[in-house]
C-alpha cells in the first residue's frame, strides 16, 4: 500500500507547525529549507519510505489560493511573433543556466 498522507497541524497560541508529507513536491521543498535553515526547524525526520515529518516556525505555512479565475473573461490572446520570441528567451535562460 502507498503511502498517500499529508498533513499540517498546529495547536493555537504555538509558534510551530508539525507537517507531515510523502508527495514528493513537499518533500522537495521541505528538504530544501532544511538545508538552507536548519537552525529554524525544531526537527526534521525522513522516515524509511521516504516521507518526512518536520516542526517548523508556524508563520511558514500560508493558504493561497491563487487568482480567483473569470470564466466570462476572455483569454489573452497572443501573437505568434510574441510567443516565438518566448521561446527564445526561454531558450536563452535555459542555455545560461547550463553552463
């Protein structure tokens, strides 16, 4: 059976969150800030089938939900001659990081 749990939770008034991830995205990014700031976490733990339990400063977590989307809006519409040149663009930041 997979493991398919994911979880955050904090008791009022504390400082610290416990969170608790096994999709790889959070885990990714959970590992990354660990490495970047470990003197910030209470405690990091990556368990055997690579899910990670952490306690971490409580102002970390954030509900975003994203811009609200207007179906009635119509879509940007852009030009062939704009979207080439994002590609480029792209392309050239791709290259740059590569080197």
């Amino acid at each position: 059976m997979e493991l398919v749990e994911n979880m955050m939770e904090f008791i009022s008034g504390s400082r610290t969150a416990t969170v608790t991830f096994s999709n790889q995205k959070h885990i990714n990014r959970i590992k990354k800030l660990y490495k970047e700031r470990p003197d910030e976490f209470k405690y990091f733990h990556q368990n055997k089938d690579g899910s990670i339990v952490a306690k971490l400063p409580l102002k970390w977590l954030k509900i975003n939900p994203g811009a609200k989307v207007d179906p009635d809006k119509p879509k940007r519409i852009v030009s062939e001659e704009h979207k080439e040149r994002m590609r480029a663009a792209l392309a050239e930041y791709r290259n740059s990081k590569n080197r």
